[in-house]
C-alpha cells in the first residue's frame, strides 16, 4: 500500500500584508501504490496563515480579481482591518477594463 513522502517546506507567504497563506504539500509516492494496494489516507496539502497585519492604511489584502461581467469589466475587493476609529482611507473596491490586461486581451471578429 501507498505512504506519504515528507512534507515540502513551507511556501513563501503569498501577499506580504493583509492576511496570506504559506503551503506545503506530500506526494503519495513513498512508496506509490502498486498492485491495487491502499492509496495514502490524508490531506496532500497544507495551508497556514501568515503576514495577517494589516497593509499600509490599515487595509487587508486585496481579492483576486473576479471573472469579466457582461460590461467587460472585473473587480477586486478588500477589507478594511484597522483597529481603533481610526477609517482606511482609500478605496475598497477597484474595477478594471478587461481588455487592457496584457496577454489576455479577448478579440471577437464577426
């Protein structure tokens, strides 16, 4: 039957403010599994959080840019982590046109 490789090391972080996750993952290859024998029981990969202070303002990280709307544009979001009364200044969202982000320009010809 199958048993897990060693762990990897940790990932870097994956945004240096705001909240990120670092991961690490394991391959069901020590040995793999033969002759129709167990395959490994158990999560392959890890996640831990990290840099969870807020970014310059007070702000967390921003989201992943979301899926072009019917209008062409896509928008990311975040959220304001500061603590006291202190408000973030600037803006939560932001939206983009998403025919100007390089390489991924989508061209319809009728």
């Amino acid at each position: 039957k199958g048993a897990w490789s060693c762990w990897s090391p940790w990932s870097q972080c994956s945004v240096g403010c705001g909240g990120g996750h670092y991961q690490r993952t394991r391959s069901c290859n020590s040995p793999t599994p033969a002759n129709g024998g167990d395959i490994c029981i158990g999560l392959h990969t890890e996640e831990a959080l990290c840099n969870t202070h807020t970014c310059d303002g007070g702000w967390m990280a921003w989201s992943l840019w979301s899926a072009c709307d019917d209008s062409g544009f896509q928008t990311r979001s975040r959220v304001c982590g500061a603590q006291g009364s202190a408000p973030c200044v600037g803006n939560s969202t932001q939206r983009r046109d998403c025919n100007e982000i390089p390489g991924e320009s989508v061209n319809s010809h009728m």
